[in-house]
C-alpha cells in the first residue's frame, strides 16, 4: 500500500491554514501538516518526511524566504518542492524567493482547487 | 474632545523657549570653528524639543514640524553625526527668525504669510544639510554583509537595513547555537534582550546541518551601542559577533543657500488660531470612497500589468516593467492613504464618555439612589462614526441600569449589599473589536418576570417560555415592545425599547449580549467593529452570485462533506473540533437554487459568543473593500450590510454577519 | 483577440456608462412657440411593454444603459436588484408587474438578457433614488395642463397613476413615481 504523502504548510493565518489544510485533505487526499510559524517549521521538519513543504513569507519569527533558504541548503530536505503562498505580490520577494528555489508562487486570493491541481501536479498525482 | 487652551498661552510659552533657544544659539554663533559646547548643544536640542511639544499639542502644525526638524539636527549634532558648520548653524538662526515670525502669525491668527514658505523651505533645507545624499543609496553588499544574507531578506526587512545604514549604525553578523528543541524560546529571549540596543533586521537559520539536535542561527543585527555592550548582552546565550560595518557618519552635503526674505515684525494680538481643521465626517466618506474606486483601479492595473507581462506581444517589456513598477508604487501609497484616512477617523471613546458621565451624574441625583459611576478605556479608539451612534443606546443601557437595575438602598441593605450601588461603563480592545459593557451590581434580570411578560404579550407559548433557557430567555428583552418594567419611570420611560438598542448597534454591525446573575446585576456587552469604513472582506460564491463576508467576524473556514453535518431539532449542525455550531447553506437561507455538493466550504462567522457556519460553494479570496450602504428602500430586506465592487463595477452584496447570526442562532420569538 | 487586448478590452469597457449623456441638450433645446394660455409641462416618455408612460422630467435624474444588475436575496418581487452606478449603489425595479402589464417580472442578469433598446430611468425620489427598467426611452414630450385627465377609476393600477395625458394621437400614461415605487 502507497504511504499517504505528507504536507507540510507554514502560515500564521488561522483561516487561510484551514483553508489550506481542508482542500489539500479534501480534494488531493494527502496529509496536512500545519505549523504557525517558522520556528514551528524548523521544528518539525526533522520528524517527517514531507512530500512538499507550504510557505506564507510574512511571519512573526522568521520570514518565509529565510526558510525557502534553510530547506533549499539543507542536504536532508533541499529536493522537498516549496511553494510560497503569500498576499505578498512584491516582485523582489517573488523574484528572490523563485531564486531561492521555491517551485510556485502562489499570491493570495486563490483559488483552492486550482492550488490543489498545482500540488498534484509538482506531486505526480 | 479636547478643548483648544488659548492662543495667548501659547504664543507667551513658546516665545519663551525660543527667546532661550536665541541665546544658546547666540553662543554657538560666537564661537564658530570651535568644538560646540555639549551642554549648550544639549539645551539648544531640549528647547526644539519642548517646543515641538507644545506645538503640536496645540495644533500648530508648521512650527512643530519645523521645531522637530530642528531638533533631529541638534540630535544628530548632539551625538556627533554630523559637524557644527557654518551652513548649519545660519540654517539653526534663520530657524529662530522663521520661528519667530511663525508664532507673530498665529497670535494675529493668520495662516498664510512669508512666514509659512519660509518655514518649508528652511525646514527642507536642514534635512538636506544633515541627511546622507539621497541620490547614492548605500550599496548594501559593499557594507560586509553576505549576499547569501541578502537574498533572503523581504522588501521590508532589506529597507530596515538602509535605514539603519542610512543612520550610520553598525552592523554585525551574531551567531548563535540552539537545541532544535528549545531555540525558539531562546531567540525570543535573544531578541527581548537585544532590544534596548539594537534592532535585529534578519534570523537567517543555517542552512549547514551541524548535527541533528542542534540548530545555528545568524542574526543580522543594528547595534546603536558600542560593540562592547552587544557582546555582554549575547555572551548569556552562548553567541557570537561579528563586525560587519562599522558604525559611519552621514557627511554634511555641501550647503545650498536658503532664500532669505526680510521676516515680518512680530505684532501680538490676541485672536484665536488653529492649525487643526475639523472635518465633517461625511467628507471623509467620501474620501474613503474616492480611495476605495482607487483601489479598485489599483487591482485593475495590477491584473493589467501582470497580463501584459505574460501576454509579451502587443507591449514593449520595458513598457510592461514600468507598468509593474509604478503599480506597486500605487499600491503602496494608496495604504499609506487608506491608512491614514481610517487613522484620522479614529477618536476616543473617552469623547462619547465624557458626555455620558456628566449625563449620568445629573441622573443619579434626580434618582435618589446611591451610585458609583466608574468609566475605563476611554483612550480605546474607534471610528468616528461608530463613537458618535453610540452615544444613544449607551446612555439608554446607563439609564436602565440606574433605573432598573440598581435596587434602593434600603433593599439593597437588607439584602446583605452595600446601600451604594455600582456601574460600571468599560471599553476594551479585542482584536478586531472594540467590546464595551455596561455593567451594575444590581438585582440582575427576573427570569419569571421576563417568562410571564413574553407570554402575556403572546410572543411565546407557556410551553415553550417554559422549556427556554436562561441566556435565551434573556435574548427575549430585545424584542420590539418588551419591558417587564411594570411601572414607568420618569428616567427611562422615554418609549425606547431594548430593541432600539439592538437595532442601533446592528448598524454598527454590532452585536449586544447579556451577562444577568439574579441578585449580582446586569452587565450589557457590546462588541463593535473597529471602523465601517474599509474592512476586509472574504469573496464567496453560492448558486453563482458573488457575497463579500467581513473577515473581522470570520473565524476560519472549514470544508465539510455532507455526511458530516448532523441534525439537532430539524437544525443542521456542524461539528467544528468538538463544538456543535448551527450550520446553514448560504444559498438555503437565500432561497437560491440548491445544488449538491461533494463538499460545502463552511465560513465559521462568530461574534461574541456565537457561531454560525455559513456553507457557501466556492472561496473566491480576500479582499479590501469600501462597503456602500444599500438603499434605504432597502432596509427592510434582512441579513445584507451594504454592497460593493470587486474591481468588476458590478454590486456585490455584502453579508451583515451580526444580523445573521441573530436570525439563526437566536431563538424566534414566535408562538 | 489576443490576450492582451482582451485584457484592454476589459479595462476600457465601462458597463455604467450612461446611454444619455445628460439631459442638457433639452435646457438647450429651442422652446416652443408660447400658446400665450399655459405652458407645457416637459415629461420622458418611455415604454413599458406596448404602453407608453411618462414621468416629469424634474424626477428624472439619469437614463442609463442596462448594466448588470445584482439580484438581492429576499427583497420584493418588484426589485430586480441593485445596480453599481459609478460607484453607488442603487436599487432597479421592474414596474411591469404592478402595472399589470405582459412581460411582467422576467430575470434579468445581465447586459446579454435585455434587449438593446432597454434603458434604466433613474428617478430622483424622497426615499432614495431609484432605477426602473423601461423597454426604451423615447424622449422629452411637452404635455399641456389642461389635456390631463385623472386616470380611469377602477383598475388595481389606479393607485400608481397620476394621469393620462394625449398629444395628437398619442396618449400618455402619467406615472406617480412616488407611489410606483413605494
């Protein structure tokens, strides 16, 4: 049996952490992993083995190209894809967090079924 | 409001400090080429500030903003940024002579003179004189700081570190290593600590992985103080420092000549001046208005912009960039806009709490009761427009409460309570919301009372008053027509009902609750949005129409299959993490043409104390809004707020989430 | 059309732009001969079905194109919803049902449903502005005074009229905006 690929997403807005966490269950049938902050990331990346990693870029601890930097350099977790799902649209912050190897740039509003189709398909579902 | 103190004080107070401020310049002049004097500097630097002070708490906004420029020189004289020259100090003499004239202007009560021009200019000038050239922005890579440390920082974060570099302040590279298992509440320490002296721009975690349990962190830090302090502060925490750049002086650019008009001669008269402007609130509307079509147009370039970027036909990509580039330019202003006109909506509610507190004073003595009037948080802001309807239903619930709240002293005496009795009128912040209760210790509210009135009047079966429960029972004191007060008093019979409060509030999109022990008193809580003038909004789809749903009373959103809904007395409910909540479909309650769906998207309103999931089909985003009343033929329609436009110039309907929440989770009064 | 100019396309197209730019031509218009008895009343005459009703021209505030019309949830049959006009937000009736008229309420939601002909009439009223759709507006029409009889008594309509009115042969209904929109 195919073990159930896990998610992680780092955001700190309560709704749009649900949001995201019930489409992906929903509609792509993975598991959700949804940490508040940064810190809460870089805490629980050693424990799971994440298919893919969601980034919010403006957090109250550390930012979310500071973490698209640890992920990317870090030998354990640099060919996890990373999407940044921001409200954020200033180009540096896109262009620098593409740079950094983030696979998407995901600006707020979305649509969630259409991110779900994203997921899959950087998933190979 | 505050009352403006008279011009006469002022003007005779602030000549004063700039008389003394003359003197010390005086000498300053004297000894040209010398090293000043620290001390006269420092009293030169202490009269631009209290002068600053006092002006711009009488409203004078032109010499304030020229004695704050003055006294940011001084400052950064003071602290040796920059040196005592002459450009510098002619620039600190003609600030006294423009000073001078600026106060002969507002003792006559004038607001438009030579005076005023001179005081921009030279106010401009003196920024020049001690800012860093504007026109060579310092190259943030040639300050030491690693590029890898670059690329990760935000816009926001990078435009701290200018700021600091601007001001010459050092920069240092602190490392530091942690548990994995403890280091956030380490690097809160870290930072609590690095605060006094320095402004962390940047926590970079490192990326090389040293071992499994251990995370190393580097911090990129402003320090103001001598690196020998940073050093003592992070020793605790095991870390490290490195210099990156060291602090820097701005140099003075070369000094450009100020026009020098002859200044007028002071004449002091005594009539009254301002520089604070009143506004009718409807014209700041408008003004919202006006900047809520700009962000309209905003979203429009923006999807503009970006679609002749990726169209790339039809349009040079240099024009597409600086299409990009000036949308972004747009949109920054427009909230620092939007910001400050929602800032200058803002008043205290210590305004509307003033006038309620000399109300209920004459009151009480017409009462013969004895009562203690206590009013906190009158420094909580809020709208302008929310504080002035306030007013009404707050001094009926005070009356109320003196009225039928508060028992006579004799009974409160007999019944164990001290004779005097106390309300209380208190405002608070809660995020989003600004709640505000009105509390007493009196008798609290007589359920039987209620019971038996609901009934006579035939708003409810006994059998139903019977199986209601307390809070719900309570809720009944909100119906139109409902007083259990059998005898009316000369205080509050004025024929206005709870009802009228609720109705008021609900325009506020405001919700009331009561809190009633028997025999502890009553307490009215209020919980009001901040402001109706631009709020966020969640776009929602249901049956194909688009509704826009306040985000401030959105909790979150869940997505629910239908098997999962439950029914509770012919009500579907939801289960949200062991909490059962009234569940409705938006496009149900609209009597829309209903669809089945594999998967109903629940907004989870709540308000006070209620929940409410509201399903609709799709979550179209979130946006800011600027929400336009619906027509008053249109007020008998329920559960809708007011329209706006997405961007699309169509109406889109906006939900009024308070009137909902009533609708559903409220007991109907019917029989 | 390319991406690109679809996306100008949307940029430029203006749903609220009135059909008429003002009413100012008509100050400007040249005045009829004077009858040296009464002056004539100016009234905008449109059509509602095969009827042809006016209301005085002084109520009239604007004539707009039909834009798209946002439907509100449990309000009157009588209101097709709420219009954007340039940012406010205005309420649109359909009239027909009360005036007993064929065609009655239909749903209309958009630009594409309404014939090219059809106009909102904007009416200035005392308990706020309002739309009414109209099948076409055919223009200012100067009635006489003293040709105006009180509508025919009887009739479930009766309440909403102020009278009829002819010109030649044609014959005008007068319609009380007032109480047509109440």
């Amino acid at each position: 049996m195919p073990e159930t690929l896990k998610v992680l997403v780092v955001e700190d807005s309560k709704a749009t952490r649900e949001l995201l966490a019930s489409a992906l269950q929903a509609l792509a049938g993975l598991e959700v992993v949804t940490v508040v902050s940064g810190f809460e990331a870089l805490k629980v990346l050693p424990r799971h083995r994440f298919a893919l990693i969601i980034t919010d870029i403006n957090m109250p601890d550390i930012n979310g190209l500071e973490l698209i930097n640890f992920v990317k350099k870090n030998p354990h977790y640099k060919d996890t894809p990373l999407f940044v799902v921001t409200t954020e649209g200033r180009t540096q912050d896109r262009e620098r967090g593409l740079q950094l190897g983030a696979s998407e740039y995901v600006i707020k509003p979305f649509e969630p079924p259409a991110l779900v189709e994203l997921v899959k398909k950087h998933l190979k579902l | 409001m505050t009352e403006r103190r008279p011009v006469a004080e002022f003007v005779a107070e602030a000549t004063e400090i700039v008389e003394g401020l003359s003197r010390e310049l005086l000498g300053l002049d004297e000894r040209r080429g010398e090293e000043p004097d620290p001390e006269r500097l420092n009293a030169i630097f202490r009269a631009a500030h209290s002068l600053k002070g006092l002006a711009s708490l009488f409203g004078h906004d032109r010499i304030a903003r020229l004695a704050h420029v003055l006294e940011d020189a001084l400052d950064a004289l003071r602290l040796g940024k920059v040196a005592a020259d002459d450009a510098l100090i002619d620039a600190f003499i003609d600030g006294v002579d423009v000073l001078s004239g600026l106060l002969a202007m507002a003792s006559r009560g004038e607001t438009d003179g030579p005076a005023a021009e001179r005081a921009l200019a030279l106010a401009q000038h003196i920024e020049t004189l001690v800012a860093p050239a504007p026109e060579k922005p310092p190259a943030l890579h040639e300050l030491g700081v690693d590029k890898a440390v670059l690329n990760v920082l935000t816009e926001y974060e990078e435009h701290r570190l200018r700021e600091n570099v601007k001001k010459g302040v050092a920069l240092y590279m602190v490392r530091a290593v942690f548990s994995l298992e403890d280091f956030d509440q380490k690097l809160t320490a870290l930072n609590a600590a690095l605060k006094p002296l320095a402004e962390v721009v940047s926590t970079l975690p490192s990326a090389q992985a040293s071992d499994e349990a251990r995370i190393a962190f580097d911090l990129l830090v402003a320090c103001r103080q001598p690196a020998a302090d940073l050093e003592a502060v992070i020793r605790p925490f095991g870390a490290t420092h490195a210099l990156l750049s060291a602090s820097v002086a701005p140099r003075p650019s070369a000094p450009v000549p100020v026009p020098v008009t002859a200044g007028p001669t002071a004449e002091v008269s005594l009539k009254s001046l301002s520089q604070t402007v009143r506004v009718d609130i409807a014209r700041l509307d408008r003004l919202m208005a006006a900047v809520g079509d700009l962000l309209l147009t905003r979203t429009n370039i923006k999807r503009f912009a970006e679609g002749a970027r990726a169209a790339g036909g039809g349009l040079h990509p240099m024009w597409a960039q600086e299409l990009s580039r000036e949308a972004r330019a747009l949109e920054r202003k427009l909230d620092d806009l939007q910001k400050g006109i929602l800032e200058v909506r803002m008043v205290p509610l210590g305004q509307v709490f003033d006038r309620l507190a000399r109300l209920v004073r004459r009151l009480l003595r017409e009462s013969g009761k004895e009562i203690d009037f206590e009013i906190s948080g009158g420094d909580v802001e809020l709208d302008k427009l929310i504080v002035e309807e306030l007013s009404d239903p707050l001094m009926h619930l005070l009356r109320n409460a003196i009225d039928h709240g508060i028992e006579a002293p004799d009974k409160r005496a007999s019944k164990g309570k001290p004779r005097r009795g106390r309300i209380r009128l208190r405002a608070a912040n809660s995020g989003n919301h600004v709640v505000i209760e009105v509390g007493d210790d009196g008798a609290g509210m007589d359920d039987d009372r209620i019971r038996d009135e609901a009934v006579s009047r035939g708003l409810l079966t006994t059998k139903k008053a019977a199986d209601l429960q307390r809070t719900d029972l309570l809720n009944l004191v909100f119906l139109p027509g409902f007083s259990t007060r059998r005898q009316v008093s000369e205080l509050s019979g004025r024929g206005v009902g709870l009802d009228v409060v609720k109705t008021n509030l609900g325009r506020l999109s405001g919700l009331i609750d009561i809190v009633s022990e028997r025999g502890q008193g009553t307490t009215f809580v209020l919980t009001l949005p901040l402001t109706l003038a631009i709020i966020r909004a969640l776009v929602v789809q249901s049956a194909g129409r688009t509704y826009a749903v306040p985000m401030s009373s959105v909790l979150e959103i869940v997505a629910v299959r239908p098997s999962e809904l439950r029914t509770v007395e012919h009500r579907q409910m939801l289960s949200v993490r062991g909490q059962t909540v009234p569940f409705v479909r938006l496009s149900q309650l609209f009597k829309l043409p209903e669809t089945p769906v594999d998967l109903h998207y629940v907004v989870l309103v709540g308000l006070a104390q209620h929940r409410l999931g509201i399903a609709v089909d799709h979550l179209l985003g979130q946006q800011d809004v600027v929400t336009k009343p619906l027509s008053a033929r249109l007020r008998d329609v329920p559960g809708l707020a007011g329209a706006t436009d997405l961007g699309d110039r169509r109406a889109v309907l906006v939900l009024d989430v308070p009137a909902l929440v009533s609708e559903i989770v409220r007991p109907q009064a019917s029989p | 059309m390319s991406t690109f100019e679809q996306l100008i396309d949307q940029f430029l197209y203006r749903p609220d732009e009135p059909g008429l730019p003002s009413l100012q031509w008509l100050a400007d218009a040249p005045r009829p001969e004077s009858t040296g008895v009464e002056a004539p009343q100016e009234f905008l005459a449109f059509s509602l079905t095969d009827e042809t009703y006016a209301v005085p021209i002084a109520t009239v505030r604007e004539i707009v194109k039909v834009p798209v019309i946002t439907e509100v949830p449990r309000a009157p049959k009588e209101l097709l919803g709420v219009m954007n006009l340039r940012g406010e937000v205005l309420p649109v009736y359909d009239v027909r049902a009360r005036l007993l008229l064929a065609g009655g309420v239909q749903p209309i939601t958009g630009p594409g449903d309404v014939p090219a002909q059809a106009r909102i009439v904007l009416v200035k009223s005392e308990s706020g502005d309002a739309g009414i759709i109209t099948d076409g507006v055919e223009g200012v029409v100067r009635l006489l005074p003293s040709l105006t009889e009180p509508p025919p008594p009887g009739g479930t309509e009766k309440p909403f009229l102020a009278g009829l009115s002819r010109r030649g042969e044609r014959l005008y209904i007068l319609l009380d905006v007032e109480k047509v929109l109440e």
